[in-house]
C-alpha cells in the first residue's frame, strides 16, 4: 500500500479520516489527536480551514519524525449570494515545517432546517445526523454525505479527496520552482 516513504502525522484517530488518508496518501498514519483551536462545530470557510491548519501543524510539532502533518476538518459555510443554502465541505492542511498546502473536497448542500439548528448552537452535525440516522459515531464511518446519498458518497470520500489535493503540491514536481 505504501507509496513512498513518507512518514505522515494525522491530527486525529477518527477512523474515516484515517482511512481517507490511507486511500489518497497510499500511507498508514500516525494518528495523534491535536487541538483544532477552533469550534467542535466549525460555522464558516475561514473556522473550518483554520482548524485544519492548526491540527496539522500541533501534530506535526508532537510526531517530529513525520515528513508531514496533516489537519482534516470537516465543517459548514453559508452561501449567501447564490443558492441560500448551507453546505457542508471537508478541508486537509499538509504541513512539512515549511510549507503549507490547502486541499478542499465536494461541497455538499445540507437541509437548511440542520445548519440553523446548529448556527442556534444546536451541537454538532455528528450529533443530529445519528439523531436522524438512529445510529451512534456515524461521523467515524459514512457521516452526513452517506445519510443524504444512501451511501453513494461517504465521508471518506471527501476527505480522501482533500487529501490528494492537499498532497499534490508536495508529491509533483510540476509544483517545483
């Protein structure tokens, strides 16, 4: 499974974060929980991405013989302007000491009656989707997106993806100056 000898940290041992750094690193990491510094909850784009840095960076400084930290945080933003709509998105910050890199994945409309409920501080979006989902931990496993596309796509999914976008620049030479 290994594709290189990268020594990757992840900021969490949530199992479908593990597991999408497995699909899109091709690496197991060392996971270490790490602090996001921002809302268990995170309400906008700036929240959700700052999070993602700041776990990748604090695991990073605790697992100093990793090549890269890496930060993934799942959060929500309002479109204002064009749909009115709430979105639900992950976001992965890689970061090697030096250098950062930002990748994002699907932004997903959620119903509006969860992302109000929620801006009313109505918890976490875990918490309501194994509230509507009758089950317990869904965000370590197929999370929001498998609720609303009956498992079409899952959290993994997502972060996979923001993975792979987060990597990139640290894996192709064409990013190389």
């Amino acid at each position: 499974m290994q594709e290189n000898p990268w020594k990757i940290a992840l900021g969490t041992f949530n199992q479908a974060k593990r597991a999408a750094v497995v699909l899109g690193a091709g690496v197991e990491p060392i996971c270490h929980t790490v602090p996001s510094g921002v809302p268990d909850q995170p309400m906008t784009e700036d929240e959700t991405i700052q999070g993602a840095i700041n776990r990748a960076k604090n695991v990073l400084q605790a697992i100093p013989e990793a090549a890269i930290g890496l930060g993934l945080e799942g959060g929500l933003t309002y479109d204002a302007v064009h749909a009115k709509q709430w979105y639900l998105f992950s976001v992965c910050a890689a970061w090697d000491g030096s250098r950062l890199s930002i990748g994002r994945g699907l932004y997903f409309p959620i119903p509006s009656a969860i992302g109000d409920r929620l801006l009313q501080g109505g918890g976490e979006l875990s918490q309501i989707i194994d509230e509507l989902s009758g089950t317990s931990g869904s965000n370590h496993r197929e999370g929001a997106y498998g609720l609303f596309t009956d498992g079409r796509i899952t959290r993994t999914d997502v972060f996979r993806d923001a993975v792979i976008a987060a990597l990139t620049p640290f894996r192709s030479s064409l990013y190389r100056s």
